[in-house]
C-alpha cells in the first residue's frame, strides 16, 4: 500500500512545527503534502517563501482545482477551507469557518480521508484548540495513518492532547522524530511495493 497523500495541521506555533517536519522529510518524497494552519490574511507568497527555506521540495499555495502532485508542500490559502477532491486535485470554500478557523484541520482532513482512504496520512502539530481531532479520526477510521506531536513537544498542547483524546493514533512523537519517521513510512510502503 502506497500512501499518496500527507495532510498536516497546526495552528499556535504551527509554522514552526511544519518547518521541522519537512526539514526531516528530506527532498525526494513520493507523496503530496497538504499543510493547514490557522493563520491571519499575511500574503501567500509571504508564507511559500517562508516555507521553502527548510525544504527542497517545491511549496505552492494551493489554488482552487490544482492537481495534487507527489512531491509537492501546498498550503492552504487565508481564509478559505481546504477541500480534497475524489478526482485528485484540490478544492476550495469560503463555507462557515469550522471551531472557528478556516482553513478548518477537520475540513481538510475529513475530505482527504473520503477522497485517499487507507492512502492517507494525517498529522496534527501543536495548537490552542481541538481543530484536526475529529478529522484525524475520520483518516483512522478510513484506514489511513495518524500521527500526533506529543503534547510535551508542543508550543499549545491542546490540538494534539485532543487528537490524542479523539483517536487511537499510530504514533505519537516528539516534534523533532515526526519528519524522520515519517520519511521511513513513505519509503518503506514503496520499496515493499517495489519488492
């Protein structure tokens, strides 16, 4: 089983925390990665930049029915929900916000759940809320994978003790373990593929 899609959460102290997944995920990932954070209305080219400076793979802000590309990072953009379609790219939603938040984690997790299933990987970083637990759930229930950063690591320890709460997560893991395991995840399902 390959898994195809990456979707990441975070909110207070988010970005830094994402900045630390991609440095561990190296430069040569065989998955797209979705990335929502709670964020003000700051420009989109502001926050790619930021971005790609701790990572090798190319970081776009995500516009509305963009292909989904293995290897990619797409944020997703101020004020919109973030929404994966069935078909493989990505829509988007002025819709309510969701606890508050939109981009809503839940959205963007609960869609890439119904769209990837079992090809799924979810992850929830630090955060001052519960957005992202019931979506992560939902990719657990799916058959996918959860990851969570152990509260202890968390700039907020809410967002990821709810997740904890929420599901039964496959791994929880200090914030500096996360992009390194799950590089090993991503290489492991495709050599076994390749085998």
């Amino acid at each position: 089983m390959n898994y195809d899609l990456v979707v990441i959460g975070g909110s207070w102290g988010g970005m830094r925390a994402v900045e630390a997944v991609l440095r561990g995920l190296g430069e040569d990932c065989p998955a797209a990665v979705v990335v929502a954070l709670h964020r003000g209305t700051e420009g989109g080219a502001r926050l790619s930049g930021l971005v790609q400076r701790y990572t090798t793979l190319p970081v776009r802000e995500v516009e509305d029915k963009d292909d989904l590309q293995s290897g990619t990072v797409y944020l997703a953009p101020s004020d919109y929900h973030t929404l994966i379609e069935s078909d493989g790219t990505i829509g988007l939603s002025t819709e309510e916000r969701v606890r508050f938040a939109r981009p809503s984690i839940d959205v963007l997790f609960r869609t890439a759940a119904e769209a990837y299933r079992e090809r799924c990987v979810g992850i929830v970083l630090t955060g001052a809320n519960d957005d992202g637990a019931d979506g992560l759930r939902r990719i657990k229930d799916l058959g996918g994978v959860a990851i969570v950063q152990d509260p202890g690591s968390a700039e907020r320890h809410e967002m990821p003790a709810a997740a904890i709460a929420a599901t039964d997560a496959d791994v929880v893991l200090p914030l500096g373990e996360i992009g390194l395991f799950l590089r090993g995840l991503l290489r492991e399902t495709r050599a076994r593929d390749l085998a």
